[in-house]
C-alpha cells in the first residue's frame, strides 16, 4: 500500500471540469491541458468518459499516447460495453485506471437507477471485476455517498474491495455534506469496514454549498489519501473542489496535516490561466491563490507590515504558486528559435512546423502593435492561433463604422469552408452589429448567453480576451477570442462558439 504521507491528487478537469455548461474541450485542447498537469505532477489524470462520443473517445486515447508520468484514467458506468470502451481508449497509456460508478444512495436507487439494492451489490462487484480484466488499478465510487445509507455503503464498499477494487471514492455528488459529518463519515467507513485496509479512500466532493474544499480537507484529516479535484475549481453546478486550495491548504498547514502531495506548486498559476483561456471561464480576481488580487494589498497598515515583513499578512509567497512579473523579452526583430524556446518554458509544444509559423506570424504581428509582451499575452495569442486550426468559419475582413449620432454598422466577409461570403449589417452598437453581420451568412439559430471581455495585461494597448456562451437546441458552447482591437476579438470568440456547434459531436452526461 501507499505510504500514509502521501496524498494523491486526481485531477478530473478534463472530465467533471468539462461538464461545467460551456466548457467542452476539443481533444486538441485537452491534450495541451493534460501536459501541463503532467507538468504539474498531479498523480491522476481523468481524461474523460470514452463512452459518451466517439470525440471523448478520441480525447481520451490522445492523452493516454502522451502522457507517461501520470496515471491516465477513464470513466465508465457499472455496464460492461462502458468498461470495454474505456479500456480501449486507454490501451496506448504508460499507466492507465479504470473509474467506475453506481449510485448507492435511496433516491437514487429508486428513482433514478429502479434497482433493489441487491441488484446495485451485484452490479458493482460485476463491474470491478470486468474492470480488473484490463488493469490493477482500478476505482470504485458509490455515486451519491453523501446521501447514502452507511451501513448499505459498508456492505457495497467491502463487497467491492474485495472484487479487486484498489481505490473507493466517496461522492459528495450533490455538496450536500458538512465537513464534520463527511470526515467522520470517511472515518466510521475505515473503521467498520473489514477490508478498509486494503483500499485508498479517496473523496470527490461538489461546491453547491460552498464546502467542497473544507469537506475535502476534513476527509482527509480522517484518512482520506485521494482527493479528487479540478483546476480553479471548475465543474458542473457550482463546481468541484480547488486543486489549488487543496494542495496549498495541505502544503501551508503541515502542523495540522500528516500528509502531503508532490505537485510542483510553481505550476499552478500557469494552469490555471491555461483553463481560463481554453474554457473561457474567467477566474474571479478574488479567488484564493490563482485570482488577480490574491497576494495584492492595498492597505496601508497591510502594505506596512508585509514591507517589514512579509509574513505579517501573507502566509505564502506569491511566487511558490507562480506568480511572478515575466515579461517577455522577445521584439519584432528576433528570431523563431527564442520565440520557440519561450514558449517551450510556458508549456508549449507545436506538433507541426505550420502551427509554429503561424504562432509566429501572429507574434510579430502583435510586437508591431504592442511595445511590450508579456507572458498573458502569449498565452492568449497561442490559444487564438490553436483554436483557429481546421475552422469552418474564419474571419476574412471586418469594416466598423461607429459615430455620434449614426446606427453602426459592419462590413464582414467570412469564409465558409473555403467560400468567402460578404455583408453589411447594423447593430445597437460595434460589437452587435458585427454579430448580426456573422448571422446573417451563418444563420445559426444560437441564442448568445454570454459576453464577456477581459484585459490580458495592463493599459490601453493590452490584448482583449472576449468570451461568448452560445446556446443552440439546449447546448452550450463557449467561444474565445482574443486582439488588440475588442471588435475583432469579439467576432473571432463568435465564430470560435460557431465553429463548435457545428464542429464537434454532442457527449453523454456519465450519469444520465
């Protein structure tokens, strides 16, 4: 067994973070994530559901083929063509699991399930041992944990441990525990379970009550080893619990926790951009460790006393989690080769001698505009050129007219697979006219939910980062965009949405 000091970070951002309304990740994206948790040295990585589409599917075996430091792992239901399909999708991983679920708990069993809770016995031994046929390594969560019956978890927890189960997960599906009970709940299962020891508990708690961290912590202050969590907490709902509140928590309090993980915390940060941007889902300035104003103060007496020593009001440095003032240093004049270089430190690696070209295509056209760039920058400037690869709808030319006292209106000509189509249309402002301009060639249908517009970096001649949320026949998509000019980047996150909807196969919700 696993030394009782060591704490395993399972990281689901792929799977449960990409659940969140909007935040379907093309397999690409996922690929660029999974390598920087790799980076990040999380222990687990779960890549997704292979049995929701054929797209996870794809996902799924794309970041099993490059990932060889971390435990790839797949989802599935208790049924046996989801077991089979994950472990196909796995076969090419350096060290694979396979994460199987069944709910345990009443409501869940009557209403959702219509199984006796014989049947659920049954079923779940029957599909750790279907697992085991793949791998060792192999996971079981009672889904709904929080809100099942202890003495029924007892019974379907040892069952399955002894089928071959390694890992149990215990579910806070709903954020419906506080942490007293849920700790103590981890606690009475170690303690009533005959087998207990010869499986890591793990827990998975949802933030619908805001204590998805705390329970989290209080679970592992009762044995708990596996904590399963996401990047800036991201997840369906309210969300999941933080990786980086997790693992700062334990980190910060070693005179309380007896444990700790063996993430490389000066990676956090730049993780946490990384989801921002892909997902674009921006993070709150105010969010503990990865928000904009987490190490910042503007106090006066905060400002005196960190001056004179900064333990007086920070109780980690700033830069043990990676913040720090990089800037780059690179111009119009310099070479391919350090552009490369730098962009290799921030965790970029191009798959194709094309996709460097036009990174650095768009650099230089960016140092032509731009005095100074910086790091933010060239996170955003990669992530457009990325997500601009195999488009249906790119953006050929964009005229705005906006003046006092005139209705604005934009001129726009797209390319639509392949075939360039041009409009004039007006709008309530800039930005509406050219969405009415896009909808008049494209006729989505799509309801836009969302506009958001961020500053990658400070002043006036900073890059705009544009999010839009697209809902079309009840799907969500986001779209990014990012510019100097806020107009072109609002029409590129458009089009970014678009070129989802109509690019990408819908996926299953794993617990529907």
């Amino acid at each position: 067994m696993l030394s009782d000091s060591k704490l395993i970070i399972f990281d689901t951002t792929l799977r449960d973070g990409e659940q969140s309304p909007g935040a379907s990740m093309t397999k690409d994206e996922k690929v660029r994530i999974a390598k920087a948790l790799e980076k990040l040295k999380v222990d687990i990585i779960e890549a997704g559901f292979p049995a929701a589409s054929q797209g996870d599917f794809e996902a799924v075996s794309a970041v099993a083929s490059v990932i060889k430091d971390a435990t790839v792992c797949g989802l599935s239901r208790a049924l046996d063509k989801d077991i089979d399909t994950a472990a196909q999708a796995l076969k090419s991983a350096a060290k694979m699991r396979i994460h199987t679920f069944l709910a345990t708990s009443p409501i869940h069993m009557e209403k959702k399930l219509r199984m006796t809770p014989d049947e659920v016995v049954e079923r779940a031994v029957a599909a750790v041992k279907r697992a085991r046929n793949y791998t060792d390594d192999v996971e079981f969560s009672p889904e709904d944990a929080g809100r099942s019956e202890t003495d029924f978890l007892c019974r379907v927890i040892e069952a399955v441990i002894n089928a071959g189960a390694k890992t149990i997960n215990i579910p806070d599906t709903v954020g419906y525990n506080l942490p007293d009970r849920f700790g103590n709940l981890i606690k009475t299962l170690r303690e009533r379970i005959p087998n207990s020891d010869q499986a890591i508990f793990s827990v998975h708690c949802h933030n619908d009550l805001g204590l998805a961290v705390a329970n989290s912590l209080s679970a592992v202050l009762n044995g708990a080893r596996q904590v399963e969590c996401t990047i800036n907490g991201l997840g369906e709902r309210a969300g999941n619990a933080a990786l980086e509140e997790i693992v700062m928590a334990v980190r910060t309090r070693q005179d309380v926790f007896n444990c700790d993980t063996t993430i490389d915390t000066t990676q956090i940060v730049n993780c946490s951009k990384l989801i921002s941007t892909i997902t674009g889902f921006p993070v709150q300035p105010n969010k503990a460790i990865v928000g904009a104003n987490a190490f910042a103060h503007e106090s006066g007496i905060h400002q005196d006393g960190v001056i004179k020593h900064r333990e007086t009001y920070e109780i980690m440095r700033a830069e043990d989690v990676g913040w720090k003032a990089n800037r780059m240093v690179l111009g119009k004049l310099s070479g391919r080769n350090a552009f490369n270089q730098r962009l290799k430190e921030l965790g970029y690696d191009f798959t194709s001698e094309s996709e460097l070209n036009a990174a650095f295509s768009r650099f230089k056209a960016l140092a032509d505009k731009k005095q100074e760039i910086y790091d933010d920058d060239l996170q955003a400037l990669i992530s457009d050129t990325l997500s601009a690869e195999n488009e249906r709808f790119k953006l050929v030319f964009l005229h705005v007219c906006s003046e006092t006292g005139e209705t604005p209106h934009a001129q726009l000509t797209l390319s639509v697979a392949g075939e360039e189509k041009t409009t004039d249309k007006t709008g309530s402002g800039p930005v509406d006219a050219t969405y009415n301009s896009i909808e008049s060639i494209v006729k989505s249908g799509c309801h836009l939910q969302l506009y958001s517009v961020n500053n990658v970096t400070d002043g006036t001649d900073a890059l705009a980062e544009v999010s839009v949320r697209l809902e079309k026949d009840g799907r969500i998509i986001t779209g990014q965009g990012a510019d100097i000019d806020i107009v072109i980047a609002s029409a590129k996150a458009y089009l970014s949405a678009l070129n989802k909807i109509f690019g990408k196969l819908e996926r299953q919700h794993p617990q529907v």
